[in-house]
C-alpha cells in the first residue's frame, strides 16, 4: 500500500484536511494511504491563499493581472497570494476557491474556480463543489464535514423540483453581506424601490448566526459574488436556494451547471433597471414566485474524476504513485 504524506499550508482558519482533501487524494487510487503532517518535508502539499494579513498590494496585483479590466474592490480580508512552492514539498499544488487566478510559479498543479482550458496545468475545482460531501465517494467526507453540512440539500435534491412556502412568506428580499460592494450596494438601493429589502451580516452590525433562519421569511435574497468572472461561483446560490428562497444573484457560470430557471442572474440583464424591473414581475405574480422556487438549482452533476487524474498524474511523474 503505497503511502502518501500530504502538507497544507495557508489555509482557511477553520480548515480540517479529512473534511475534503484527504479523501479526495485517497479517491486517486485503491490502497492509498494519505498521512497529514505539519512540517518537515512532504510528498505533496497543497497550498492555499489564506493568512492572518490583509493585502491590497495583492488585491491590486490581481486585479491588474487580469485580461479583462475589472473595477477595484477592497481586498478581501485575511487572503494573500502563496510566493511559490516549498522546495521541502515533492509535488506542489496551488488551490483556491476565492476569486484568485491561478499565480505564475513552479507549481505542478492548480486547483481553482477558473474554467480557462487555456490554462495549462489547471483543474476546475469551485467553492461550491465543496459543499457536497458526496462528491468525494468512494472515501467519505470526514465526520466534521458530515455534520457541517447536514443541514444542506444533497446533490440529488438540487438537481429535483421540490414544494416551497416561498409565495406566502411575508418578507420581500433580504440580503447577508459583509462586503459593501458597490453593484451589491446599488442592487440593494434599486431593489428597495420595489419593497423593503433587510440587510443583515457584520456590514450592519446584525450578525447571522444562521443563514436559514432568515433567508426563510424572505421570497427573495441577494447573493451577489464578490466578482463577476466565468466560473466563479461560491457557496451563495446554495445557501439561499437550500432555504426555498429565489436567489438574486450576479455572476457567470458557463459551464451549464447552474439552472437559470432558478435564478434571477443580474449578469444576464442590461443593468440594475431590466434587473429591478424583472424581480418586480416575479413578486407580483404569486405563480410566478411559486413556480421559480420550484426549480432545481442543479441541471447536471459536478464531479472530481477529472481533479483525481490530475493530481494523480503529476504524484505519478514525480515518483510517488
């Protein structure tokens, strides 16, 4: 049985490596045996974007990388970009789910939201897919990640129709936010115009607990993305679908995962107007809000095989498979 040790290092706060890629390296091949270790040196080692200093310098480094001119956020509190590979590590993989591309370096793989197949050495691995323990069979998800996300529909129930209360809640859009981004804030003034719209998250001082609790007194809730880029797509749309609420959301998902049906997309719309206008439509209609909540958010399936053979091919040309 071949043995595996495997490093992480700059990840988020809360992270536990058996919730999702211990299991995942294990799912390459039968009879794999993957070790975490803290130090020393390290068979593979996945590398992350977090840490306890904020950077702009960073955010603004990125931002200017980018192909496509985009508008300049705050930067995103506690990420900052890896320098490059540990040299102790055999085999370096770079990962992120936030809206960071893939960095210049020595890496032998990047795991990311980016769907560019002109990226050479890139695997498409978005936030959202981690948020499906199911994901990772035939090795289960640890028990830490079982329990965090209980709660949350499955994949099967995302991709079904199901019967919501949606038409009959009292509330009529809401919003849990931290980052006062200026479409996000705009949205939420125009949306205003239709009815009141609650804004709660650490922005306002109105700390949710539980993102359930109130998405389901509200029809609507808006869950923007921090930036609108092909494939960045996080935990937002599931969040607020999982509790029968229609999401109002602005980002880009080419890959045909996502049903539009489900979703009022603002990246779809000419501007904040055609966008207002349309949630106007839906509330107004107590079918219409029926019938979208209905929807699957899911139209098909993600899947891991292609992240497995990838990171198995480059453990494979170093040696260690």
């Amino acid at each position: 049985m071949p043995q595996i040790s495997v490093r992480f290092r700059n990840f988020w706060p809360d992270f536990i490596p058996e919730d999702f890629f211990i299991p995942l390296v294990q799912g390459i091949a039968s009879g794999i045996d993957v070790v975490a270790v803290t130090d020393g040196p390290a068979d593979l080692e996945f590398v992350s974007v977090f840490d306890s200093r904020a950077s702009l310098v960073t955010e603004v480094t990125r931002r200017l990388s980018s192909r496509a001119p985009r508008r300049l956020s705050p930067a995103l509190a506690g990420l900052h970009a890896p320098v490059g590979p540990d040299p102790t590590a055999r085999v370096s993989v770079w990962y992120s789910g936030e809206n960071i591309r893939p960095p210049r370096g020595d890496w032998d793989l990047y795991l990311s939201f980016d769907a560019d197949s002109r990226l050479s050495r890139n695997c498409y691995l978005p936030l959202w897919w981690l948020q499906f323990p199911e994901l990772l069979a035939p090795i289960p998800a640890g028990p830490a990640a079982q329990k965090r996300y209980a709660d949350l529909p499955t994949l099967f129930d995302c991709m079904s129709s199901r019967t919501t209360d949606t038409a009959d809640r009292p509330g009529f859009a809401c919003a849990i936010i931290g980052n006062p981004e200026p479409v996000r804030m705009r949205a939420i003034d125009a949306l205003r115009q239709i009815g009141p719209v609650e804004v709660f998250g650490r922005l306002t001082g109105r700390p949710v607990p539980n993102k359930a609790d109130v998405l389901r007194d509200y029809r609507f809730a808006l869950c923007f993305e921090n930036d609108v880029y092909p494939g960045y797509v996080t935990e937002k749309l599931i969040d607020v679908w999982a509790a029968g609420t229609i999401p109002l959301w602005s980002g880009l998902e080419p890959q045909g995962f996502m049903n539009a049906a489900a979703i009022v997309n603002l990246a779809t719309f000419a501007g904040l107007d055609e966008f207002t206008a349309a949630v106007a439509g839906i509330d107004a209609d107590r079918a219409a809000v029926a019938e979208m909540a209905t929807q699957p958010l899911l139209l098909r399936r993600p899947s891991l095989d292609a992240v497995r053979v990838e990171i198995g091919r480059v453990l494979s040309i170093a040696g260690i498979l």
